[in-house]
C-alpha cells in the first residue's frame, strides 16, 4: 500500500491531550534513539538507542509499508496550538498476510508520555484502521502477545477490549518468557 500521508487520530480525554497517528520517516532517527534510552524500553523492546540502528529500524518500517507486511505508526500529542507534537509512541499492525484473518499487533510508549492513556487509546484507533482497511480483504482476528509479567501492558491490552484468550509457553530465542495472548474480533 503507499504509506498514507493522512493523519490518524484519537480524541482527547479530559485529561490528555488528542492523539494523532502517523507513519514513522527517516527524520525520526535522532528523536526515536533518545527514547530509547530508557529502562522499560530496553527490558520489554528490542528498540534501538542509537542514531544508526534506529536508521535501520525506520527502514525497516518504511520497507514493512512498502511490501504490505506491516504498518507501524508514530504517536503524537496534539499541543495546545493544534500541532502534533514529537513522536510519544508507537502502534504497529504487524504479520500481516495477503487475504489471512489473522495478524497482529504492537506498541509501547515514550517514558515522557506513560499514564495518560497514549498506548490503549492509540491502539483502538490502529484497531479500528486495520479492521477498516482489511475486513474487506478477510481480516476478522487481531492478536496481542505480551510477557506475563508486563502487568501494564496486560492493562493496555484489556482497555483496548484485546481479551485475554491464552498462555502461551516461552519459545526461546524470540520469546524466552511464558506469555499472555489477547485477542479482538472484528465486530
Ligand atoms: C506498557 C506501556 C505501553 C503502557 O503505555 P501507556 O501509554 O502508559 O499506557 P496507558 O496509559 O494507555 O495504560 C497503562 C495502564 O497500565 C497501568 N499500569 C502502568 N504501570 C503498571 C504496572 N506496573 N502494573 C499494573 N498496571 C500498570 C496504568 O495504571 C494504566 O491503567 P489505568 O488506565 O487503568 O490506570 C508502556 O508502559 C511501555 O511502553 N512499556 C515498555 C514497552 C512495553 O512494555 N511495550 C509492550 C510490549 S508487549
């Protein structure tokens, strides 16, 4: 698919600013290495915290796009002059396969930006993107996995109205730990 140069968007709650979505661009590297650089993201992600790898890593997104494998979105705050402000996280639709039913997605959020709803609200509005976009071509089922004691992501998982269906057991290397898979239906 060409990579959509319309923002999506979340509405505001009375607490936190609106939120838009958006595909990452190779000016992102500075930015997206910075926020890297943080605990949590290390010890749940595999993000980059150098300016060269997340180079690679916003290549990576771009080529997802490109070949319709994968749609990964920057998450912004919308400031108080109506301006998205710098990238606070990220959602991404991934393992996506030409007429499957199945794909799956991601996410995690910058420490600046945690606690204000950014990741569960900006995950009900990629999962109401991929159900648009894809039902027509036979996507029903999106699924979420996380490490069973990522108690906030469990959390994010369940606002999103992602149900908690199964545990998985670890599967080294990629996942060495057991995990909660949460699933949403196309409605
Ligand atoms: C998990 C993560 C994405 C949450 O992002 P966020 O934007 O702060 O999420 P939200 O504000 O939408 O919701 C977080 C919820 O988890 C809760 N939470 C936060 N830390 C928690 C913890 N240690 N234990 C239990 N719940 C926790 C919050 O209270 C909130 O729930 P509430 O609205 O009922 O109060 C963020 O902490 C993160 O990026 N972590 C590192 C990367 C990661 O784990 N990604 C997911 C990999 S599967």
């Amino acid at each position: 698919m060409p990579i959509p140069t319309a923002r999506l968007r979340a509405t505001a709650t009375p607490t936190a600013p609106a939120l838009t979505l958006r595909p990452w661009t190779p000016g992102d590297a500075a930015g997206l290495a910075a926020l890297g650089r943080d605990d949590a993201l290390r010890r749940w992600t595999s993000l980059a915290d150098d300016e060269t790898s997340a180079a690679r890593w916003l290549r990576e997104q771009q080529q997802g796009w490109e070949q319709d494998r994968r749609y990964a979105f920057a998450v912004e705050e919308v400031q108080p002059s109506g301006a998205p402000g710098p990238p606070a996280g990220h959602v991404v639709l991934k393992d996506v396969a030409p007429g499957a039913a199945s794909a799956a997605v991601g996410y995690w959020t910058a420490a600046h930006a945690r606690g204000r709803g950014v990741a569960s609200r900006a995950l009900h509005t990629l999962t109401d993107w991929a159900f648009t976009t894809f039902a027509p071509t036979g996507l029903t089922r999106l699924e979420l996995l996380h490490q069973t004691d990522n108690t906030a992501s469990c959390r994010v998982a369940d606002k999103a109205r992602y149900t908690l269906t199964d545990i998985r057991p670890p599967q080294p290397p990629d996942h060495p730990s057991e995990g909660h898979v949460h699933v949403r239906h196309l409605a």
